[in-house]
C-alpha cells in the first residue's frame, strides 16, 4: 500500500513542530504503513538538519528500557534518540516552558565514554572497559506529536522523544558500585513522587549501553570517547509545570536538580 507520506515529508513536519513547539499529529495514524525502519530514517534526517544548523551531538538517550514500557508497547528492545550540546541544561539550571510542549522527568543513571564503543558483539565487559564514570543525571522527554499520543514509531521519528538533559556534579567509577542496586528518589516540588533502582533498566543500566552500541551498528554509527549515554528511566515520568522544582538523588551518585519556569 502506498504512504501517505514520505520519510523526508515526516522529518521536515517534526522539525518544524521542535523549532515552533506546535506538536503534529499522531505520525503512525497519518502514516499507518509508516515501519520502525522509516521511524529510525526519520530520526536520522533531522540528524542531519540538526548537524546542518550548527548542532554538536553530545551522546545518546535510550528510551523503552523498562519492562512496564515494552508491554505496553508491544516490543521486545528499547529505542533510542540523540542528544546534542544545545540540550544540556547545567545542574541546578531553569527550563524556560516556552521552549518545550508538555515535558515529563526521568531520572537516570548516565555513563561518559572514554573509549569507542562499536558493534556488534559488544558485551557488557566492553561497556565496563569502556566506560571512563556513571554519575546521576535527569532527562527531560517532550513530544512533538500532539497530547504524547505515541506508539513506537511515534517516538523513534521524534529523537526517541528527547527533549534536554542534566547532569550530575558527582563522577563515580563503575568499580566502585553495583549497577542494578543503585538507588533513587525522584522529588517534585520537596515531595518524594518516584523511587528505583537500576535493575529497573534492563536489569542492569550497562545490558542497555551494550544495546544501544549493538543497535547503533546496524546504522553504521559508532558510540565516541566523551559520549554522555542516558541509560533509561528508572521510574515513571511525572510532566512538568511552571513553577515546578525536581530533584534526582542517588545516595551513591549524589543528585540533580531542575526548575521549570
């Protein structure tokens, strides 16, 4: 069956919803034979433009990683998007509400490259070896695409609704603390609404790195030394409002904060 849209058509729609913050409609009912192929090829062309405009790719944020998600999405394997220098926000920094549509908070455990990183075969031990320290980190995820009405291909076209991120102050080695049995809290406002740890993430936050690398192959694209990689979220994401105040702590990583005014 023919497509009610191109790739090129879809990329340029949510690029302009990201520079107008006008969310579009739901991609996988305009485009219902719209594949998780072209969502990827969607992702990647405004990649591109993003490059074209001057951007500086900073890492990469994994989405999808819990097994809640999955379910509900159908799917057996996380998605991923790209984060760029523009979209750090610095620790304890304001988020100004004009330049987001309806943002929700993750946090999450972020690893920092000091080597390359590329598939396939990359293994745990790879990511280990790897990786120079973890420390805590907060993502903030939009979506272009009107009221988070999103299926797979949704997200995966919309830089795996990624919108800005930050990151903690405190850097710690991968030696020195068990992945899956780091602790959080997430506080909205003063009030604890969220807590994990990060067995949440695929069982361990490393297995998800290890995925984004193997995955990351297939497009011929290699995860650099200094790449920032969001891991995934440990809890659910609360949205954000004006006024709100979070806080990310982690007793073994120290915490992060974000104010949206």
């Amino acid at each position: 069956m023919a497509r009610n849209f191109t790739n090129e058509k879809l990329s340029e729609m949510l690029y302009e919803a990201l520079k107008t913050q006008k969310p579009i409609d739901v991609i996988s009912e305009i485009d219902k034979e719209a594949t998780v192929d072209d969502a990827y090829d969607i992702q990647l062309l405004n990649v591109k433009r993003a490059l074209e405009d001057g951007e500086t790719i900073t890492g990469k944020k994994i989405g999808l990683t819990s097994k809640g998600m999955q379910e509900l999405l159908g799917i057996t394997e996380p998605d991923y998007g790209h984060l760029y220098a523009s979209t750090e926000v610095k620790n304890g920094g304001t988020v100004d509400m004009n330049t987001v549509i309806r943002p929700k908070v993750e946090g999450e455990i972020a690893f920092v490259l000091k080597e390359d990183l590329k598939g396939p075969g990359v293994t745990l031990e790879d990511v280990y070896k790897a990786t120079d320290y973890i420390c805590a980190s907060i993502e903030i995820v939009d979506s272009r695409i009107k009221d988070w009405k999103i299926k797979l291909v949704d997200t995966i076209a919309d830089n795996g609704s990624s919108s800005m991120y930050i990151l903690g102050d405190k850097k710690v080695k991968l030696n020195d603390v068990s992945l899956p049995d780091i602790e959080m809290t997430l506080y909205k406002n003063g009030e604890a609404v969220n807590s994990g740890t990060g067995k949440e993430v695929l069982g361990n936050p490393a297995v998800s790195v290890a995925w984004l690398a193997n995955k990351l192959c297939q497009y011929g694209i290699t995860l650099n030394k200094g790449e920032v990689i969001l891991s995934g979220a440990i809890t659910a994401a609360p949205e954000a409002f004006k006024g709100d105040k979070f806080e990310c702590v982690f007793p073994q990583l120290g915490s992060v904060k974000v104010e949206f005014k």
